[in-house]
C-alpha cells in the first residue's frame, strides 16, 4: 500500500514536474480566495472526522498543485524565488523522510555536519580566513538579518543577554532607504525600536556617499550607533551599496557592518560577478537566486563562537555536556529556535549536482537574461525603463505606457493614470495565467514592474513573450 500509494504521488509530482516546464500550460489558474474556500470539482479544503481514502488523499495532492502557482515555470517572473531543481527537490523529499531535528549531532549527524561544510564553503567564498566564521541557516532572510542585529548588540554590550536593555544606552541602527523592511522590523522585535533605526537617503539608487561622517554625527542626537546594514542587491531595484566606502566608516567608528546579500549573495557563485564585502555579517539566501527549494538562508558571523555566546542557554534535557561525543556539534544553541528544520541537505546536494562552477552559470544566465531584457526595453516605444542604465543585479524596472498616455506630458495627472496601469494589467494577467510579473511604487515613482531572473529555464523568448503580453493585456 506505502509503495503503491508513493508511486502514485511520485506519477502526480512528475506530471507536474513535467508540465511546468511547458510554455504552453498556464502559470497559474488563478481563483478569488472565496472560491477556493467554497470548494472547486471535489477539491474541498475542509476537514472532516471521517478518514478520506487514499485515493482522495492523492486526487487532494494532484488538485493542491493544480490551484497553486507554478513558480518553477520559465514565465514565473513575480519573486526572487523561483524555479524547480529537481535534485533540490529529491533533497526535500529526502528531508522530509528522514524527518529529523537540527538541534543536536544526536539526532541529525550527518546533517550537522553538512552544514557546517556549507557554512565554510559560503565562508571562504565571502572572503573570510578558516580561522573565522561561523553561521546558521535560518527560516529567511528577515531572521538572518535579525540574528545580525541580535548578535551585534551582544557583542558590544553582552549584558544584554541577562539585564536587558534598560542596562544600555539608547542605540541607533543604520540602514539605507531601499534596504528591506526586516532591518526595521528586527529592530522592533529585538527592543530597539524601529524609530532608532536611521534610515539614510538614496541618491537615484543607492547609498552612494550619504552615508557620511557628518550625516552619523547629525542623526545621533544622543543615540549610540552600533550597526549599519548595507544591502548587496535590494529587494525592488537590485541595486549593491557602496560596500567597501561604508566598511571604511564601520571600521573608522568601530560599527558592525552587516551586509544584507539575501538577494545578491547569489552573485559571489560567479567570477563574473563577484564582489567584496567587507562585512562582519552576511545573510545570504540561497533559496534566491541560486535556486534552492524554499526555504534555504544564512547568517554568516565572521566572529567565531558569537553566536554561541549570545544564545546559550544550555537546556540540560537537550545539550548535556557529559554526552559521550564532542558535544560542540550540537549547534542547537546557538539558534534563537529549538526545533530547526533540515534546510542543508537540498542545498548541499545541488552542490554536489552542479559543483560551484554551475551555480556561477546559472547566475550568469539570469543575469544575461536581465540584460536581455533591458535591451529590449530601450527598442520598444511603449515601454520606458526606470534606469537608463543596465541592471546591476538580475532586476529590470520599468513601466507600459498604453496609447492613450503616449502622448501626455510628464506631472501629476500623467503620474495618476500611469499608477493605475501597473496593477490593472497585473489583474489581467492573474485572470489569464499566461505570466507573472510583480509591480510597486517606490518613493516619488508611481507603480512599475519589477521583473526578476532566477530562473535557470528562463529563454529569451520568454523575456519576448513577456513584453508582448504586458502590451496585449494593456492596450486599451
Ligand atoms: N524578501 C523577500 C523576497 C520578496 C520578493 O520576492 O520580492
């Protein structure tokens, strides 16, 4: 029965497997929450106390993917994550199998110890000696940011950890306008409060020399700094902070500089690409831009044992010290978590799949597709790009401009129809299925589209098809 019933499941994942990859199916067969609660053809979400039979329990399996959104397909442009690497997903089946905890080498020996592989391996690959270096993988980038912020506090004022904030100053965070919203949202969790973090201005899309002297000293007024965030690789515009002038200032002032390369740490697996990052943390999210299956993001700590320090507690049902094994592997501690699930295995096993010199092409083709894109953009009259320059990252900005605003002069009124042309064609296109594309306003500018490269099955003509269907769905 286990056999067949797998077999069967294993029939249904290939068939979607399969379809995925087909530019003919749809990227999503999109219904309002309503309707999906409703039920669709026998697809019901409700539970009952009566056991299904395990055919339904597989045609349930079959339909929750069918009503779901094909994020592996080559036209899914919507997220940063996206994509469907079968050998990542044989990972995650493995995973699941084994279905084990990371907290002690007890119970995930092999597990804890490919982490500490990949950890090392991202390590060196930031630039930091076998000496340094330490890390976790953790539930996404918000938390590996978080475990930044938390671990440089510890480090300048341990007595956190058992006296609380009341026994420091007021601290002040930095982090630029465009860096994402878990650096604030860390330092609310975390008792900071988000009205400390200073945010600095970007000039058109980054930091650039802002984040100044004088502009550290001015933004104080009684606050103690003691961490700036710097992005490599912003959510919206996948722009990279002046990363080496703000380590010199870290440096200068004794801050930790955290460099948030969630999105383009991905980069650092390409020759081509690669950038230093001088940091005393990194989050890196490998679910992003090198494809592994979500979730799969780390906190890099180039201080040894920090983290240890700063979380410990040293439950005794869990972390004896008097187990018969070199009980430094049981790396549990170090996490804010208990229970931490198995993250390491698909990623340590693509690795092995594609070795280091695959991601960095696979990085590089999502990057040639960008730039793809934005030559495509600067031929076509019924788009405008929101840089004239090319992309840094694999992000490309930019706007449709149906007919009827072709003409217009730039102002507000220009701006207020333009703003509403985004989130129409992107209703349009949920309707229809045929792609997806996330938009935003950002600052002064009114909705765009924001398209993103991870993709390895991404082609050009899909960039085309995009382009093509964006202008068909808008039109009028
Ligand atoms: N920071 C989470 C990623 C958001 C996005 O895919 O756009």
């Amino acid at each position: 029965m286990t056999r067949g019933f797998l077999q069967e499941l294993v029939n249904i994942l290939f068939g979607y497997i399969s379809k995925t990859s087909q530019r003919s199916t749809k990227v999503l067969d999109f219904h309002h929450p309503h309707q999906l609660k409703e039920g669709l053809e026998g697809f019901s979400l409700d539970l009952s106390d009566q056991p299904e039979t395990l055919e339904q329990i597989l045609v349930d399996c079959r339909d929750t993917l069918k009503y779901g959104v094909s994020t592996g397909h080559p036209r899914f442009f919507n997220q940063l994550s996206s994509g469907l690497d079968v050998i990542g997903v044989a990972g995650e089946w493995l995973t699941s199998t084994a279905n084990t905890n990371m907290f002690t080498y007890e119970v995930s020996p092999v597990f804890i110890l490919m982490e500490e592989v990949l950890l090392r391996k991202m390590q060196s690959i930031v630039g930091w000696s076998d000496e340094e270096g330490d890390g976790l993988f953790c539930p996404g980038g918000t938390i590996s940011n978080l475990y930044s912020i938390l671990v440089a506090r510890y480090h300048f004022y341990p007595e956190v950890k058992t006296k609380g904030m009341g026994a420091l100053p007021r601290l002040a965070l930095f982090t630029s306008e465009h860096s994402h919203y878990s650096v604030k949202k860390s330092a609310a969790v975390l008792g900071l409060g988000s009205e400390n973090v200073v945010v600095v201005k970007c000039d058109e899309r980054w930091v650039s020399s802002i984040l100044s002297e004088p502009t550290l000293v001015l933004s104080l007024q009684g606050l103690v700094p003691f961490y700036v965030n710097a992005t490599a690789g912003t959510t919206v515009y996948g722009a990279f902070d002046p990363l080496c002038a703000i380590a010199d200032i870290c440096d200068k002032h004794t801050l930790w500089m955290h460099v948030d390369a969630a999105w383009g740490g991905g980069l650092m697996m390409s020759d081509r690409h690669r950038m230093k990052l001088g940091a005393w943390s990194v989050t890196w999210n490998p679910h992003k831009m090198m494809g592994v299956p979500l979730q799969c993001s780390a906190i890099l700590v180039r201080k040894r044992g920090l983290l240890q320090k700063c979380n410990e507690l040293g439950a005794e049902y869990l972390f004896q010290r008097d187990k018969h094994y070199e009980v430094s592997y049981d790396t549990g501690d170090k996490s804010i978590q208990c229970g931490r699930h198995v993250d390491v295995f698909k990623f340590w096993l693509m690795w092995k799949a594609k070795g280091s010199e695959g991601f960095g092409s696979q990085v590089n083709k999502c990057l040639e597709n960008a730039e793809y894109l934005y030559d495509q953009l600067q031929r076509r009259a019924d788009f405008q790009l929101v840089f004239g320059h090319k992309p840094e990252h694999s992000n490309v900005c930019f706007w449709y401009i149906p007919p009827s605003l072709r003409g217009m002069p730039p102002g507000p009124e220009r701006d207020s129809k333009l703003h509403q042309v985004a989130p129409r064609i992107k209703g349009r296109m949920m309707e229809k299925g045929s792609v997806l594309i996330g938009y935003q306003p950002l600052g002064t500018r009114v909705n765009f589209f924001r398209c993103v490269f991870s993709n390895p099955a991404t082609q050009q003509e899909d960039i085309d098809f995009l382009l093509d269907e964006i202008s068909c769905l808008g039109h009028d």
